[in-house]
C-alpha cells in the first residue's frame, strides 16, 4: 500500500472543513492536529475570508526597507555619477553637498556601493565592458652566455637524458 502524503495547503484546508462541520470545538481540533489555538483561529479566518489561496505560505520578505536609499537621492546620484564617470564616491558627495547643503547625502560608502551606470568603476575591477588585452608573452629564449639556449622553466636543457627504470 502506498503511503498517504500531504501537503501543507492540504492539511489547512482539511483542518478548515473539520471546523466548518461543527462537530469539533476549536481546542479540540487544534489539539487533533497539533497547533495552537491561535493558529487555528488564523487558518478558519483566512480561509473563510480568501478560500484555498489564503491557505498557502506567505512570503516572509520585509514589506519596508527602513535604511534604503530614497529614490529621487538615488536618482541624483547616479546623474552627477553619469554626468562625471571619472569621480568617485568621495568627490561625487563632496559636489553633491555643496550643490544641495539643505539635503542630508548619503555616505560616501553608500554611494558607491548604489548601482551604478554602465562604465561606473567599482573599487578594484575595471570599467564594465572593459576587459584588458591579453598578457604579453615572454620573450622567446636566448641563447646563455654559453651559448646555450634556456628551456621555458629557466634551466638550460638537460645533456644527459635520464633514463627512467620501468616498473
């Protein structure tokens, strides 16, 4: 026989409709599936007030971002930013400051760290887009003052060959 398995969304709907029968009081109901009063109370409400899709998990993500940049400060700094993409933080609010000493700036950290436009350099990597050219190679290998040449690793060649024992 294969195993019973349920979901979530399942158990709250059964729950729900085992309290809508009436032949269950709350305490006992909760008590059968194992939750608390107030959790009971919470699915019977949402599910009455919204069915099945009231049911599922919410999601737990903050609704409100207390220490998030405001927008239009946001959008001023990235058109100085566009405007000079050779600035940095430091000097983008320096210049922001002195232009708008009425308006609390963020901090330089803060300030760059926002998105920036395409070209923004961030601290210790290259302009987006920008990739640099490939490595120049060695020079090729020179004769020693022997007059030998030199192997890639810096050694000159061995004179011998080495035999190896085999196994």
């Amino acid at each position: 026989m294969p195993w019973k398995t349920s979901g979530v969304v399942e158990e709250r709907v059964r729950f729900a409709v085992e309290y809508e029968s009436g032949e269950w009081t709350m305490a006992e109901l909760c008590r059968h599936f194992g939750i608390a009063r107030k959790t009971g109370y919470k699915i019977v409400e949402r599910w009455q007030q919204q069915g099945t899709d009231g049911l599922k998990d919410l999601s737990r993500a903050p609704l409100h971002h207390p220490n998030q940049t405001p927008a239009d400060v946001e959008a001023a700094v990235l058109a100085l930013r566009h405007a000079h993409m050779s600035w940095g933080p430091r000097k983008l609010r320096a210049r922001l400051e002195a232009q708008h000493p009425e308006q609390a700036w963020p901090a330089a950290s803060t300030i760059g760290a926002l998105p920036g436009a395409p070209g923004w350099r961030t601290r210790g990597g290259c302009a987006e887009g920008h990739r640099p050219g490939p490595s120049p190679s060695p020079p090729p290998p020179g004769p020693t003052r022997s007059g030998a040449p030199i192997s890639r690793g810096g050694f000159a060649p061995a004179t011998e060959s080495a035999s190896i024992p085999s196994p």
